[in-house]
C-alpha cells in the first residue's frame, strides 16, 4: 500500500498490517524533519534580527555563563515567546483558553499577572485601530474653525 502525503476524511482506515504504520511513520517523521528545517531558519533570521548584526551574535552564547544553564533558559524563553507570539496574533479565538488562565493566575494568588492579562480578554480594551490619516485632517479642520 502506498501511503500519500495527502489524506481524505472520507477513506476509512485499512487494517493495519505494521507496514502501514511503518510507513505513516516515515512520511509524518519526514514532514516533521522539512518543517522543523523551515523553523531553523527562521529561527536563525530572527536571532540576527533581534541582535542587530552578525558581529552581535556571538553575545547569544553568554560567554561565563554556565551552558546548560543558558539552553534551559534558552528553551523555556522559545517555547514562551513562541506560544506568546500565538495568542498576539489571534487572542479572538483564544479568548476561552486565555481567560481560564487568567483565572488560574488569580486563582493561584498572581495577581499583577492576572491583572495585566484581564485586557487582553476583555473585549471592550482592546487596542484601538490607529487613525486614518482623514480622520486626523478633519479634526485639525475642526480646530481650526474653533
């Protein structure tokens, strides 16, 4: 049986005979492999984004500090920033996850955390849009006339 890199909904599962799953197994860890590339080099644009420029880099290595110490930091940073950058990009469609833990942290006894996380699931503080250049004619129009 060939597997695809494609499926539909509608094709009922064959028995697995292992080969199957052997194969599953390949092509889902191969997509995993092409993606997480993807994700280094990402990953590698954005470090020398955020540093400045190529001469900057080597200080991402915390020379003195302890290197294990640096990749723990350095993998609970990512995985923070990365599900922060989640929730930026469409705190709407989070709005049930991201208000229960806002009760956790309140819950807990965090409240400076909870408080600060209360705007972003308040529907009525979210951040205005920023004003058509217009909008900002009109209203010097308006005080001038004043």
């Amino acid at each position: 049986m060939t597997v695809s890199s494609h499926t539909t909904a509608q094709s009922a599962p064959a028995a697995d005979t292992g080969e199957e799953t052997l194969m599953a197994d390949l092509v889902l860890g191969g997509r995993a492999m092409a993606t997480s590339q993807h994700l280094a080099g990402i990953i590698a644009l954005a470090q020398l984004d955020t540093a400045g420029r190529p001469g900057k880099l080597p200080h991402d290595l915390f020379p003195g500090v302890d290197p294990e110490v640096v990749q723990m930091v350095w993998e609970r940073a990512f995985t923070v920033g990365f599900r922060a950058a989640q929730f930026a990009g469409a705190p709407r469609y989070n709005r049930d996850k991201l208000e229960r833990l806002r009760g956790e942290l309140e819950a807990a006894g965090f409240t400076a955390m909870a408080g600060l996380s209360r705007r972003v699931v308040t529907e009525d503080q979210e951040i205005p849009p920023a004003p058509h250049p217009r909008d900002e004619e009109e209203a010097r129009e308006h005080r001038e006339w004043l």
